[in-house]
C-alpha cells in the first residue's frame, strides 16, 4: 500500500490532509472530532489581535441548482480569547502527537508584536507557524493579513521578524490579490520562511439580491467585500502553484508549498501534488460536507497512487510540473479535431449552437435522410417532408481548429471528445519561429506569406 504520510519543512503527518486556518479549526473540541477522523494535520483558526465578528458572515454562489460552488466570508481571526485557545492548542497537541498542528497568527506590524505572540506559540508545542498574510478584509484595514502580504517589503520585514526568533518552521501564507505572485513569495523566501502556503482567499463582492436589492451577505442593512474560496477557485490556485514552482528564485530556495483552493476530493488534491504541492490544506468542503470527507480523501489517493505505482507522496509531487510552459513555447503545429460519438449524443444540439454562434462554424446538423438542416427547420416545407428525424450533430474536420468548446459545453461525459490528427503544418513554437524569422510578428504580410506556405487557412 501507498505510504501517505508527509514530511512538510519538518513537520510530520501520517496523511498530506490539512485542515486550512478557518472556522473547521476554530477550538479544540472540533479538531479533536477532525484528528478522530484521520485529518493528516490542521493549521489552527488564526489567533492574534483582539477582534468583534459580525453576523450574516457568508455568502453562497448556487449555479444551476449546486450550491456552495463558492463561499464568500467577511469573518475575522478567532474571537476566542487568546489564552484559551493557547490552552487547547497544547492538549490537542498533547493528545495526538503524530499529528501535524500548526498555528495560524496574524498581529500588529511590529517585532515586539511578533516576539510576543511567537513566544506563546512554541510554549504550545505546535509544530509550526503559519504566518496569515491574505486576510482581505476587516484585518487588512487595521494593516493586518493582506496589507502586509501585498507589500514584498512588509512581507520580508514581517517575516524575518518571526523566523529570526523562533526554532518553529515557518510558513507564509500568501494572498493571491497581487499582481504577481512570484514577488510575495521572493519576500517571504527573503524573510527566512521555511515554507508557503497558498492561496488565501479572493477579494470579492458575492452578490447583490434582486428583490431586496440589498449586496449579500446583508449585515445590518450593509454589505461588503469578503473572502472568496471553494471548488469555483480551484484553477487560480493550481495556476499560482505552477507560477511559484516553475520561477527559478523559488525553485533555488527549496522551500516547499502547501496547496490550497477549492480541494473537494481527493482528485483535487492529487492535481495540487502532481504540480509541484507537498500537502494541501482544505477548508470549504469541510465546512459544506463535514470532517468525515477525509475518510474518502484518504482511501482514494492510496488507492490511485497504488494503480499508479507511486509508492510516496514524494513520487507523486512535481510529476506533472515539467508539461507547463508559456504560449511561446507551444507546437503551433500540433493539431487536433472534436469527434462526436453517435451512440452517445442526446441531440441536444448544443454543440452546435455553440460552434456557429460563438466559434468557428463547423458542425452542421443533419438530419436521418441526410438532409442538412438549420436548428428551427420546420419538418415539412410545402407540404413536402424535408426531415424525418431529430437531426444530429455532425463535425466537419476539415474546417475544425480543434477550439474544443463543443467538448465542453456538450453535457455528456465523453461524447465528444478532441482527437489528434496528423498535420502538414510546421512543427515549430512561436518563439523559434519569430527568432528565425521576426517579421511575422509585425507585419501582417509577412504573416499572410508564412500561412500560405503553410497552407493554413483561416475561415
């Protein structure tokens, strides 16, 4: 059997299954019931500066009847008292000693601030620090979370603060409201932080009620920006994972990542390690299904690791990193077509409103006789039967550029799927061919010239 147990910057865990700082580890109690379920380690609620949270302090995103494809919070850092959370952080520690607990902490920009806190911290016997630079709001206005997580130079201040002070490793949690994330991630690294954790939530407006016309969550009469997190973030995550671990500063420094954002199962989690993850964290879906999704996490990702022969989690993380790139570097040459399998259409159609109205118009529908027909035909002209059928969809391949939105947006797993087809095109990326010949890239004649010669044709 796979072994799923974790060494993250040396803190150890029997699974790579983390709790994120949240309201799943706002005490004790619950993290004893989270450990009984065989979470791998948690990063307790963030502790700190003394706070007032507010009522109504989530907003749900429901599409097409699912609910919690996203949450919104405006809640703030543990309104718990500091010196029991410091008590039961100890006793869980002291209860389940092969368990990763790590201790969230956001306080004023300050080294006496920090040393205070840090002090408290290591008394706790915790396994480690996660500094909470990605708070958006409420924290951040008092120059707290984000304030310092999008400003590298307090980011760096901050955290050699922390780590010059502490034998604890320390973990930087980043916010993924920048620009660049690579340039938080420098500072920390800068700093002295032993790892990262990413992405805190994404500022966000949840919505706004068209009947009451009030902005959700409603507090009072009010609204505000908040926290967006939850299976909808999922690809910003992955993508700021793949930046961080594919920059040369971040690979050089051998600092590892804990993923987060929008793991649901354990397919989520196996996509953050294969690019590069060393454990994830997971708060939404807890927070929807409850601790006993662990159960499933756990089972699922021993059994596919198992299939896979990976026999760590060490084989696994990074496995699918070396695939990425940037656009320069892409085969313009490579060349694939949508194909339909008739046994599986529904003839909903859908792929043919979608090529003809928003791509490039290559999917007729036809009907039994072989009639080609328009998606309002009328089954009789003139009294004559121009369709006997429903008609179906078909592809012609010949002007198919392989966009692949037919595949998408068909609503049946594995009806249409994109296949690759040989090409008599240049098999050559855009870097080199601009570096051979430059012109391509300014003038639109010379462009003409080389599609000619190519003989690609654009419809």
């Amino acid at each position: 059997m796979a072994d799923l147990s974790v060494n993250f910057a040396g803190i150890r865990a029997p699974n790579p299954f983390w709790l994120a700082s949240a309201p799943p580890t706002n005490s004790g109690a619950q993290i004893h019931r989270a450990f009984e379920h065989g979470w791998g380690g948690a990063v307790w609620k963030t502790i700190g500066a003394p706070v007032l949270n507010i009522s109504n302090r989530y907003g749900g995103l429901t599409i097409g009847g699912q609910r919690l494809l996203a949450i919104n919070n405006v809640e703030l850092i543990s309104d718990r008292p500091l010196d029991v959370n410091l008590r039961e952080i100890a006793e869980i520690k002291r209860l389940w000693p092969d368990r990763a607990v790590i201790v969230s902490a956001m306080v004023d920009a300050s080294p006496d601030a920090w040393r205070e806190i840090v002090m408290m911290i290591e008394d706790t016997g915790a396994d480690g620090i996660e500094l909470n630079y990605g708070c958006p709001q409420g924290m951040s206005e008092r120059g707290m979370g984000a304030a310092v997580g999008q400003v590298p130079e307090m980011c760096e201040l901050n955290t050699h603060w922390v780590t010059s002070i502490t034998r604890l490793p320390v973990i930087v949690k980043l916010t993924p409201n920048v620009t660049h994330i690579t340039e938080p991630a420098h500072a920390a690294i800068a700093g002295g932080a032993h790892a990262l954790s990413l992405i805190n939530t994404i500022n966000s407006v949840m919505s706004v009620d068209l009947d009451t016309l009030q902005i959700t969550p409603n507090i009072g009469g009010r609204g505000t920006h908040g926290g967006y997190a939850g299976p909808a973030v999922k690809p910003i995550a992955l993508n700021m994972l793949t930046e961080l671990l594919t920059d040369e500063g971040v690979l050089k420094s051998g600092v590892p990542i804990c993923g987060m954002g929008g793991i649901v199962t354990w397919k989520d989690a196996a996509e953050f390690l294969l690019l590069g993850a060393g454990a994830v964290q997971v708060c939404t879906a807890a927070m929807h299904y409850g601790y006993r999704i662990v159960e499933d996490m756990i089972d699922g990702l021993g059994n596919w690791m198992d299939d896979k022969g990976f026999a760590t989690i060490a084989d696994v993380s990074g496995r699918a990193l070396p695939q990425m790139s940037s656009f320069g570097q892409l085969d313009l040459g490579y060349q694939a077509v949508a194909r339909i399998d008739p046994d599986k259409c529904i003839q909903c159609n859908l792929c043919y409103v979608a090529c003809n109205d928003t791509a490039h118009q290559c999917i007729d529908l036809v009907a039994g006789n072989g009639v080609r027909v328009d998606p309002g035909y009328d089954v009789r002209v003139n009294g004559r039967a121009v369709a006997d059928t429903r008609p179906t969809p078909v592809i012609r391949e010949p002007d198919c550029v392989g966009c692949a939105l037919c595949a998408n947006v068909c609503p049946v797993d594995g009806c249409i799927t994109m296949v690759s087809v040989p090409s008599t095109q240049q098999n050559i990326s855009w870097d080199a061919l601009t570096a051979q010949r430059p012109e391509i890239a300014t003038s639109w004649d010379a462009m003409m010239a080389y599609r000619k010669e190519q003989g690609i044709e654009i419809h």
